[in-house]
C-alpha cells in the first residue's frame, strides 16, 4: 500500500518541526544560562571579597596565586581592618586549605582553618572552623569572589622627560615641592656614584606605577679602570628612594633571605661550571671556587634594580683572596631575580611594591631625546 502527503500536509509537519527545534534550542540556553557554578581547577587571582557565616565582610589577598605550590595569603574583617596570616598547602583532592595564624607565628598560634572549593564562576566557597578545635567548633560557611582590589597609588601620575645634555630625567608631578625633592634625590645618588667628570651615566630601567628604577655607572681612571654601578627606585608618590627592608613583611624576611641565599649559589654554581678549574676556559682557581661558596647573601638595602616584570638584587662577592683581576669579572654578574609576581609573597601590606602587579598605566614620557652625559 503506499501513501502520499499533500502538500498542505508537508509543510504543516515543516513548520511543527522548526516550532519543536526552537522551544528545544531556547530551553537549553536557558539552562545554561541560568546553570549553578561547579567545582572546578583553581585559577587563582589575588583579591577576593565575600563573607563568613553569611554576615562577616571579608577581604582576602594571595601573594601567589599558583595553586599547585604553598600559598600564602592574608585576609581581614571589613570592620577591623588588621590582617591576619595565612599559609596554605598545594591544592589537592578539589580543596584548597588554609591554615590561619593569630600573630604570624609557628603552629602553637593555629587560630582558624579555612577549608575551600573553587567553582567554575571564580568564587572560592567552603567553610571556616575556629582552632584549635579541643571542642566541637561549628564549621561556618566561607563566600568569596574575585576583584579587583585596591587601585593605584592616589598620587597623579608623574611624567618623565629626558633633555639634551642632562644626564638625569626630570621628573613632574604637578607639585612643586614634590618634584624638588625628586630631584634632590637624584642628584644626591648622581654624587654618591663618583668617578671621573664625563664618564657618568643614568639609565632609566623602568618607569610606571608611580615608580621609577634607575641605573648609575660611572668610571675612574687610573692605573687602571675601575668601574662603579648602583641600581635605585623611586617612588614618585613620596620622592623617597625605596628602602627595601622597609618594604619586607617582618613575618616573612626570613622566608625571602632563605630564597634568596639558595637562587645565589645557583648563579655560582653554573658560573663555577663556565669558568672554573675544571671548564673548558677556565678563569677561576680552587682559592676562588672556595670565596664564592662561602658567599652568604645579605640584603644590601641601597641596591634595588627595578626592570619591565621583574625585580633584582645586584650582589657584590667579597672574600679575601680576591684579586682585582677575578673582581672585575665578577662585576653586575650576580643579580638576584624576582617576578613582579613572586616579590608579592614577602611584601608588607602596605608596600609600595604591591602596586607592581596591578595593570600598568600607559608611561607619560615627552621630548624622549639620546641621553648625553655632561663634559
């Protein structure tokens, strides 16, 4: 037997058809636009804001935010303001736990334990139980989202302006007394680098966030020539050079000296393997090897280089077998490097460093003319 369908028909059936697509198409954007946030991989930023038990206002800050490493982290309550530590171990099993310290101390001032989840949206979500839990203590739910945090410094932004035959930048913030500081400033470490008339240079390493890093060279002649470098930063918001100490969270000093004592000798040690005894142009004699192993770093805090994504801490190696010849060798060759990003896990609160990982501004530079040094 067969069948036909009339033309009326067909193109009732068409249209029913397009009807049921599009009722179907419509639901699931629906759904998907209205879907609950999931637990999902940590991506991390550096600011979160949220509550604890639905009514405390929080504000948290990651120094880091690679969730497959220690974290460290601070956070404070909206209406007290004092910060409060936390360390974290490597997220693991879908959870990331934070373990928060009273007064920055060792494990016997364990105040509180955070236990979160991230979620596809960016929150962080979980719970909060007060330590150390002799009794049952109520696990209080934890609501955090990302933002963006705090801005800029408040400070207008400087301009810099390079001019023929000065050999430093001028610097303009729009307040007078504020820019004749700056430039005692720069004038004061111009001096302090000595050497020969002619021979001294300024070199603007970078220039955003209201700070400015700076490197000076200068030369003196004599029986031979000796050259003399320092690296410093300004912040353009005070006219004060960064003392970087100052800048240090005390909690954490000892943390950056162990780090930074472990990423020197790794410098030494692939200088050793390129230049000593035993290398394919050897330098270095077994006198040497031995003065540089010994090196222990120790914060030189007039020496900070500021450069486009990352800090450095040039090092002078000093022992009592060394010649002048290996010396000048050693000259701007050991240089401690932290990411803008790394930097933040060691910082004070209210360092003027922790604007380096906030979006840079477009650089206000005018007349930028070839620097010439003075005759």
């Amino acid at each position: 037997m067969r069948f036909s369908v009339s033309p009326i028909n067909l193109s009732l059936t068409v249209r029913w058809l397009l009807v049921l697509l599009l009722a179907s198409l419509s639901h699931r954007t629906a759904a998907q636009a209205t879907a609950p946030a999931v637990p999902s991989a940590p991506h991390l930023g550096h600011y979160y804001e949220g509550t604890i038990n639905g009514k405390l206002s929080v504000h948290l800050y990651f120094f880091n935010t690679d969730a497959e490493n220690m974290l460290a982290a601070t956070y404070y309550y909206h209406k007290e303001k004092g910060e409060i530590v936390l360390q974290g171990s490597p997220y693991a099993k879908g959870k990331l736990v934070l373990m928060e310290y009273a007064d920055g101390g060792g494990f016997e001032m364990l105040s509180g334990i955070f236990t979160l989840t991230p979620y596809s949206d960016g929150s962080l979500r979980g719970t909060w139980q007060a330590q150390p839990a002799t009794t049952p203590e109520p696990l209080l739910s934890v609501l955090l989202r990302p933002t963006q945090g705090p801005g800029p410094a408040s400070c207008p932004p400087a301009r810099l302006a390079h001019q023929p035959r000065r050999i430093l930048p001028t610097i303009t913030t729009g307040q007078k007394p504020l820019d004749a500081a700056i430039a005692r400033a720069l004038r004061g470490e111009l001096a302090a680098i000595g050497g020969d008339a002619g021979t001294q240079a300024c070199e603007v390493s970078y220039f955003g966030h209201n700070l400015l890093g700076l490197h000076f060279s200068s030369e003196m002649v004599g029986a031979s020539v000796h050259a003399s470098y320092s690296s410093q930063t300004l912040d353009l918001c005070t006219g004060q050079l960064v003392y970087f100490p100052n800048e240090l969270d005390a909690r954490r000093q000892a943390a950056f000296q162990v780090e930074a004592n472990w990423r020197l000798h790794q410098q030494i040690e692939d200088y050793i393997k390129e230049r000593g005894p035993q290398s394919k142009e050897p330098l270095l004699s077994e006198d040497d090897v031995a003065g540089l192993r010994e090196q222990e770093f120790m914060l030189n805090p007039e020496q900070l280089a500021l450069v486009d994504g990352f800090v450095s801490f040039p090092y002078q190696v000093s022992y009592e077998l060394l010649s002048d010849f290996i010396a000048k060798d050693y000259n701007g060759r050991f240089g401690l490097d932290f990411t803008f990003e790394e930097l933040q896990a060691y910082l004070s609160p209210t360092s003027c460093l922790r604007r380096l990982v906030l979006p840079k501004p477009a650089s206000v530079i005018r007349r930028s003319t070839a620097r010439i040094p003075s005759k």
